[in-house]
C-alpha cells in the first residue's frame, strides 16, 4: 500500500509539472496572439483613417490644350483623419498610369496634406489627344505618411468632362 500512495504521488506530481508547463506555453501564445491582433487593430485604424476623394465639379475638369503636352489639372481632398503623402500619388487616366509629369500643390500651400486641405494635381502626357467636351476616366492611389509603424492607402475613381 505505501507503493501505491507513493507512485500516485508521482503520477500526481509530474501531472502537475506537464500540466504547469503547459499553462505557460499557452500563455506565451496567448500573449503572442494578443501582440499580433493588436498590430492589426493599429494597422486597420491607419487604413480606415486614410480617406481621398475627388474635390471640385466632375464635369468641369480644366484642360489646357495651349501646354504641349497638353495637360489635366483637377483637385483631391484628404477626407481621412491622417496626413497623406503627396509624394506616393499615383495617378491613372483612362487606364494607363501617368508616368510623365504630376506636380502637385498644396491650397493653400501647407507643410503637409492634413485633413480637410485640398491638392491641385496637374497631369501631362505626350500620348494625350483630348479635346474640350471628352469624358475620361481618372484614378487617384494616395498613401497616408507612416503613422504608429503604419502606412494607410486609399484610392478615388471617377469619371470626368474636360473643358478648356
């Protein structure tokens, strides 16, 4: 009998070892997990903050046929909670990707596109044909400047009449 209890007592015993090292490795991936879901939630807040959108009257959309090459200029609103970053524009007319000329402004000049300002795009490109009166298709792609380790991006699409 004194086999028994003692045999049970070291069941018992590396029981409570296996079951103590397991409670530690499960919260080890419990805080692992919760590290790696927090990163997520701070990368969706950066996302959901990054707003643009087209700023001005569709239908109005200045063409500068006088340029050579002749030029497109309309405006984007930061309608997001973080800075964008007007340097990582990327801008698409009719489907091809402007690679020649964008200079974009700032209205009125800041240091930086926060909420609410406006940025006065100017595209080019030799290819172009476009007369006053033609409709064509504008894709704006922005990102918003690293915020917490955290890079948002949002985009805008459109469908514009050029007039000179």
């Amino acid at each position: 009998m004194a086999d028994g209890g003692a045999s049970s007592f070291i069941f018992l015993t590396t029981a409570l070892l296996v079951s103590g090292l397991v409670s530690v490795v499960l919260i080890n991936q419990w805080g692992e997990m919760a590290q790696i879901s927090s990163q997520e939630t701070a990368s969706l807040e950066v996302e959901e903050d990054t707003s643009v959108d087209f700023a001005g009257d569709p239908m109005m959309v200045h063409l500068n046929t006088t340029a050579s090459p002749n030029e497109i200029t309309f405006y984007l609103q930061n309608t997001g909670r973080t800075v964008l970053d007007n340097s990582t524009l990327v801008v698409i007319v009719d489907g091809q990707t402007v690679t020649s000329t964008i200079n974009a402004t700032l209205v009125p000049s800041s240091s930086s596109w926060s909420e609410g300002l406006l940025l006065q795009v100017t595209v080019s490109d030799n290819g172009w044909a476009y007369q006053s009166g033609d409709d064509v298709a504008i894709t704006a792609v922005v990102s918003s400047e690293v915020t917490n380790g955290y890079r948002g991006t949002d985009s805008m699409s459109v469908e514009v009449r050029l007039h000179v």
